[in-house]
C-alpha cells in the first residue's frame, strides 16, 4: 500500500491539532464594503416600490 498511513495521520492530528487556515475574517473584511452597498440598494429599491403602491 502506497502513501501515509492513515492511523499514524489521525494520531497525530490528535495529539498536535491542525495548523489553523483562517479564511472567514479576511473573506469578510474583503467584502463588507460591496456587500453593505448592495444591501443598501437593494433596501433603497424596495422602499421606493413600497411607496409606489
């Protein structure tokens, strides 16, 4: 059998955990901005067919 043995990876995951790969704040932090604009125009065209009815 080629490649790692899975036990001696999950043992080892076990004892030492996994590096961290942090990638929801950088996401976030990367598209508040866009996404606050298209909320707030989104928001804005809903209010204006509201008071068009």
């Amino acid at each position: 059998m080629k490649g790692l043995n899975v036990w001696a990876v999950a043992k080892s995951i076990e004892l030492r955990g996994t590096k961290p790969h942090p990638y929801i704040e950088p996401t976030y932090q990367a598209t508040k901005g866009p996404v606050a604009v298209m909320f707030s125009e989104g928001i804005a065209q809903y209010l204006g067919r509201m008071q068009a009815i």
